[in-house]
C-alpha cells in the first residue's frame, strides 16, 4: 500500500474488504485494553474470533503498551478470561523495558529504578537485571522524607516509568534524582498513553501522566519503548519469517497502535471498543487513518464467517 | 534597555552598575526559594539587605512561585525568620490563582479541585470560593479506588494544579475527570518550575512536576498564573504608581524570574544561590541573559554599602 493510499480516509470493515485483509495477512497483533478486554472483562466475541483465527491458520500475537503485568501475568489474565496464551505470543511494555536494556548491553551490575507496578519489575528480574522501587516504595507516603533529603543510590543506571497507581512524590523524587544527579542515568517510558481502562466504566491516568510528571521535573525526554516505537517489532520479525506487510495490527488507540502498526509497515484496524470514538477518527484535526475500522474484534468473525 | 541590549551577555554586578541599577529602581521583586531562603534557612545577608533597601526608601516585594503557602502563612516564615513583611508585599502563586479566577467573573457556585498543599485551598477560601481536594485527599493512598470507577463532581469548573508533596493517583484521577468530562472546566498552573527547594540541601521536584502530570493525562496545556507568565504583574501594577522599567526582579531561575521581569518590562537581576549556576548562566545552549547577574542578594549591600 503507498503512503498516497495510506493518507487517505479508513474504510468501514465490509465483508469484501475483510476478506482481502485476512486472505493477505498471516498474523493478526492485538492490542489488549479496549480491544480484548476492558478493565476486567473480555470483550463480547473475542474468544470465538481468536478460536476462528487460529483454526485457520493465522498466528495471533498481543501486544500491549500496559506495563502493569509480566508477560507470565498476562497469560494469568488471558487464563482466567478462558482464552489459552502462550507467554510469548505476548509483548508487553514491561518485557520490552527489560529487553531495551538487554539489547544495550545495560550492565547487570547497575541497578534500574522503577516508577511503575510489578510486572516491569518481574521482567527487569527475568531477564537479569536488579530492580528498585515500584509497589515497595508506593508505602513511603508519609511526612518522613518531606522535610529530609533522601539518599538515592548512585548506581542506578536507569529510570523505567510505566503506569504506576501507586505514584507518589517519594518515587517522584528519587527516579528525579537519579536521571538528573547520576552520569548517564537512562529514563526510559514503557509507553505514553494518556489514559487507560482499569475499570469497565471509567478512563484513568496512564504511563502518559507519570511519565510527564517525570518529564516536567528531569526537563528530559525518554527513550520510548512500547508502542508507537517500533522496539518491539524488532522481535516480532525475529520470531516470524513473514514480513510485516503480513501483518495487521489491531487497535484502539490511534497515536499508539495504528501509529505503531503504520511506521512499522503493518496494516491496520481500528476497533471503537476502546478510547477512540468514530467521531475522534473522523476529526478533520485526526491525521492518523487506519487502513480499517470496525465497532469491534467480533466483526471478524461476523464478516468472514466461522 | 532596548532587544539588542537585552539579548548581549549579562553583565557581573559591579560597585558601578549596582549604583546605577539602585539610582534607577524604584521597587526590588524577590523571588522567594534559592533568593530569600533555602529550605528552611535564611540565606547570609538577606536581612540586613532588605533593611538597607527599605531604609532608603525602596520598595520591596516578594514573588514567589511556590503554591505550597497562602500569604498568610508566608508571612509567617517570614517573621519566624526574622524579617518582618505584610501580606500585600507577598504575591505568591497560589494568590495568583485565586485572583485569577476573580478577574475572571468564576461562579461562586462552581467548585475548584485542588491538586496542590493548603496554601492554594487558603487563598480560594479568601477569595470567596469553594476548594476540594488538597492535602484531605493526600491520604486516599490505600486499594479501595483502584479497582472500582470514582465518583467526581460535576460542579467542579476548574483545577488548579501546583506543587504537592502529597500527589497520589486518587487526585490526579479526579483531576482529570474533571478536566476531561466536565465542560468548560479550566486547567489552571500555579507555576511550572521542574524542581525547587524543600531542603537546602536537595533539589525536589516542584510544581513542573505535577502540571505535566495533567498534562499527560489530559492531553491539555495548562493556563498559567505564576512566573513567567505576567499575571501576577497586573497586581503590582495596580498597587505602585510607577511603571515596571522602576522595578527590578531578582531571582535564581532563567526561565520563570528572569524571563517574568523581562517579558514585564523590568529591569533583571539574576543570583547564583538558587537552582541556577554560572555555567548554565553562560552555556552557549541558554537564551535568557538577565541584565545582570551576582552570587546572592546580600552582594548589594556589600557593594552599595550600608
């Protein structure tokens, strides 16, 4: 597809055009908030829809920007939904976190200081890295160090931030100290998104708040490594021998997913389960069009036929 | 002094250009943090410094960026340590905010959550409006909100974001709600400094912090009342009948005094004592020269004698 086509308007997911998407693709990358799941609860039709892609043959990968969980908690969450999946067909931003440093050669006798939850932490651990803060240091909430300098430790090599529901200005602080007092200190952010689904009901805050906050007190910018960076397409290409024309990456956030799955050479659905509305895709002020657009992941199953 | 002049190099405070600037000045602005005090403790030679001033008939104000104080309780560090000022010499940034909302005809009847300290829930309560939020909501750290969508007020017409020591992500959920359901709700910024001086000793994040915090989740830019905006300006203008090229603002940070008493009009004198050293003062990659620039306030006393 050129980028001439590429600019112009989504189209409506149709039982034609569903035909040609699955016919040409052999992967299909999910997003998991808002596409799979909301909050707890799975999104009608997304088992079935799963269960008919991988009947025929296609691979089907998840990759998500929530750094909240591990990959093995992932697949807890996948379990207890009734959906069987493998630990690695999941991508998460907390694995990409720990692969980032991997890749880089970080030295394992540095530390890495966390503003996020514990599946970045478990993923720092797997892949041999020591990790500091996260939920532990969401208890220092006190009076304590408010009038006290702390002491930060000096061989931290890198800042991870995620989304952290347990922020608070001691974490603040000493992910603060160490980006700005420790030479070459990596501030590194999961993803960047605004806003998330922790409930069913309701938005709230997303790695976008926490990784500002830290932003707006360091003056630095992060390395970003969950989507729309492309880091973790690198091992998804490592891992299939298709190329990325193959695939199609299926969101709900236009300025992360479809971003993501643009730069990377994807195609590209919308589902509007999620935080984009049609009348957000359909805003002159949008200039982010995916390829397709559909109410949901069901329609799949629905256009196509069992 | 015209653009060109403004933009040539700063120039050390020298027992000739000190006299000049002392000839021509009517009223001296202070910035508070790293120019009065650190932390806690006065900095050398501040007291006798202001005395001098006032004894030869100069004004003296503070303005300060910092929300965490009402005038009130500024006045009262003030006294505790050993200098006497009145409320009206003090216009700090959570004064601004609620003087903000005044000019601007804020219903009485709407409601102002607060993610900030007392100082800015003081100055609402003076100013005839109804503040939510602040440190009460500080202590909403515990599980019971993370699982379960909360309930925001729809009354609530603006928040107003500073430096909070308590920041948690209750508040910056209800923040948010509010900025992104409620029509019409302002995102109101006491200031945007990335860091400041709890301790003397240690740099802590300050209000940038929390501002680009709302930023993330929000995706909206804030309406800024605090250095450098010039809103504070309008006050002093209303209280001094000279014009603004008869003040001289003195402060420790490029980006809020310095560029606050420029884009006002005043004459600039930047100190050394506070967050801002002489090679940040003199790297080629800083655009904001003030006119002049000497190691802490006391040095006018020093050179202008008693």
């Amino acid at each position: 597809m050129s980028s001439d086509e590429r600019s112009s308007v989504a189209q409506l997911l149709s039982t034609g055009n569903a035909r040609n998407l699955f016919d040409s693709v052999e992967a299909f990358l999910f997003d998991c908030d808002g596409v799979i799941w909301k909050g707890g609860k799975l999104i009608d039709g997304v088992a079935d829809t799963l269960e008919m892609l991988r009947s025929k043959g296609k691979k089907v990968v998840f990759v998500t920007n929530n750094s909240s969980k591990s990959r093995r908690q992932y697949a807890e969450k996948f379990h207890s939904l009734g959906i069987t999946v493998s630990e690695d067909e999941i991508f998460s931003s907390s694995f990409a976190a720990a692969m980032f440093l991997k890749v880089n050669n970080f030295s394992p006798e540095k530390k890495v200081y966390v503003i996020g939850e514990d599946g970045i932490l478990e993923e720092l651990q797997l892949a041999g890295f020591t990790g500091l803060g996260g939920p532990e240091d969401g208890k220092k909430t006190g009076d304590l160090y408010v009038h006290y300098p702390i002491d930060h430790d000096k061989s931290v090599g890198a800042v991870v931030v995620g989304v952290d529901r347990y922020i608070n200005y001691y974490k603040l602080q000493y992910g603060t100290l160490c980006v700005r007092e420790n030479p070459g200190c990596l501030f590194i952010a999961t993803n960047r998104d605004a806003v998330g689904h922790f409930t069913e009901t309701q938005e709230s805050p997303g790695a976008g708040c926490m990784v500002a906050a830290m932003c707006g007190s360091t003056e630095k910018e992060p390395i970003l490594v969950g989507k729309p960076s492309t880091f973790m397409m690198d091992f998804l290409l490592k891992k299939f021998q298709f190329g990325c024309s193959k695939m199609c990456m299926v969101g709900d956030r236009l300025d992360t997913d479809i971003l993501f799955g643009q730069s990377a050479g994807c195609r590209t659905l919308l589902v509007l389960s999620g935080v984009t509305t049609q009348s957000i895709l359909q805003d002159p002020s949008n200039g982010i069009q995916p390829d397709y657009y559909t109410a949901k992941v069901s329609d799949l199953l629905e256009l196509l036929g069992p």
